[in-house]
C-alpha cells in the first residue's frame, strides 16, 4: 500500500498528534468501520483530546500473526490503547502482558490497554452484547439458542448469553475444533451440557428448528463477505434473530429474518455498547451512551455525514 515502513508510518503519525490521545482499531478490512467517528465525537463532546486510526492489516500486506507486531510499534510510539477485531481477536493473545478476568475466561481480546509499559487485553464484546440484547430484544426467551460462530465474537456472545441465563447454547462453526474447543471452554466455566457443538447441515437444521433464537457471530454478512450463514427456509416467526455484523446494519440474515416473521435484531447496539466500555478503559470517562446510540444512528445512515448529536 504505502511506500513509508509502517513502523516509520506509526510513529509519524504519533508525532503529529502530540498531545492526544491515541487509539486505533486493528483488523482485517475494517475501512467501513464506524468506531473512529463514533469515539472520535464521543471524546469531542467530553472535552478530551483524542486520535482514533484505522490499521488495516489488508491495506498494509500484513497476515494476522503480525498483530504483535503492531502491538509492540503502537505501544513504542505512545499510544493508549487497541481496539482489535477480525481476525485477531485470539492471535493478539500470545503478544499481551496480562489480561483481564472476562478476557482470559473468554480466550478473546477486543480491547488492549497500555499503562505502564504493559499491554493489558480486555473483552467488551461480550457485556456490549448481552446489554444491547437485553435492551433490544427485552424479554425474548432463552432457553434454547443457536450460536453461529466460534471465534473471537462467538465466545464473546456465547458467555454473554450463558452468563444471562440461557438454558443451552448449541455451536456451529465451519471449523468443527474450534466449535468443540469452545464447548469445552463454556463447560469449564458454567458446567457440563450448558453449551455443546453441533457439525453439519442436518444438526443445524434440527438445532434452528428446537431453538428459541439464533445469534449469528461469523464476517458472513459483511460489506466484503455478503451472503446468508444459513439456508432461509430454516428461518421461522417464532425464532429470534440477532446477528453482530453492522456494516451494513441490514445483512441478508437480517432483512431476510424480517421478511420471514422474525423478531430481528441489528448488530448496532452491540457495537456502541463495547465501543463506550472501551472508550472508559482507555480514557478513564464515562461516556454518555445514549448520545453514542444517537451518533451511531447517523453514522449508519450515512457515514460522511456531520453529526449534531449532544
């Protein structure tokens, strides 16, 4: 992409932004991303001098395995923090100097903190989800869930969702250890049977079919992954649906949930929920969600547009 070395690239933008506060989100086609206006406004209305940028390992020639390297420069050049996503949530592990508890229970990082010389990971995926369940989705049942997904996000909502008091959650993930490494992780914490891995079409469809809601938690979905994670005729009026892409806010699984009689559920309120959980980890401020919600609404509407929201 660059003809400058992204280290140099990292520390002249360090240089240009003394005084600030620096952040910056590290994945995998994350251009779409809506976090750097979103926190960037949030820290303007607080009064706090505040820098949020875009590492996009693709744009760089960069595999996954080189987010320690990122890590390390970031950290070198006096930043505060990461916000880390797809694919990285678990690579970052082995690059970090400690974690918090919810982080190492859940084996996925979305946060990373620098004080003192340490990089500290953090999970706010999984509290930005069941919150933004609870309050869009009140009072859905949750006795039996399908969960698609089990990587970084997955374990996030998975936890979430047992730690809410889901009575099962059945896993499905195209690759089937991690599915059942992530069993494995849940029974640990919540007990034998709580969670269990599913493989395959036919088990999925019987899952959906006994199953309360569906929570989708794969890129399928995404501005670069379109497409649908299941077949729509598994989808019903009587099973919810949530899913945690939201760029675009309306996925195929979404609208098609919708048309299909689903009670539906963007990935929207998830995204703000972590994103002001990480925004008080990195700048010790509360922030005001509700006006975070009202920003990202704009955003989602249209991402170059000025927002006005107090």
């Amino acid at each position: 992409m660059a003809h400058t070395p992204f280290p140099d690239a990292v520390r002249e933008h360090a240089g240009r932004s003394r005084g600030a506060l620096l952040v910056a989100l590290v994945g995998s086609g994350i251009g779409p991303s809506l976090s750097p206006a979103l926190h960037e406004r949030e820290a303007e209305r607080a009064g706090l001098p505040y820098r949020y940028r875009r590492i996009d390992l693709d744009e760089w020639g960069l595999p996954p395995e080189a987010v320690g390297d990122v890590v390390a420069v970031t950290r070198d050049a006096g930043y505060r923090g990461l916000n880390i996503t797809h694919p990285c949530k678990q690579e970052v592990l082995a690059h970090l100097d400690g974690l918090s508890a919810d982080a190492e229970a859940l084996g996925a990082v979305n946060t990373v903190v620098f004080t003192d010389g340490r990089a500290v990971g953090h999970n706010t995926d999984w509290s930005g989800f069941t919150r933004g369940l609870a309050e869009g989705m009140p009072g859905v049942r949750l006795d039996s869930v399908v969960l698609l997904g089990a990587g970084g996000a997955g374990a996030a909502v998975a936890h979430g969702l047992l730690t809410q008091g889901a009575g099962t959650v059945r896993i499905f993930d195209l690759d089937r250890h991690r599915g059942e490494d992530l069993e494995a992780s849940l029974a640990a914490r919540f007990g034998g049977g709580r969670a269990t891995a599913g493989h395959g079409d036919d088990q999925l469809a019987r899952a959906v079919h006994a199953a309360d809601g569906l929570v989708h938690a794969t890129p399928t979905g995404m501005a670069a992954h379109p497409g649908l994670p299941l077949p729509a005729d598994l989808l019903r009026p009587d099973l919810w649906v949530a899913d945690v892409v939201y760029r675009p806010l309306d996925t195929e699984l979404v609208t098609t949930a919708a048309a299909a009689g689903c009670r539906v559920l963007d990935g929207g309120r998830m995204a703000v929920f972590q994103a002001a959980e990480a925004f008080r980890l990195f700048t010790g401020t509360e922030p005001d969600t509700g006006r975070m919600l009202r920003h990202f609404d704009v955003l989602a509407r249209d991402p170059g547009q000025e927002s006005d929201v107090r």
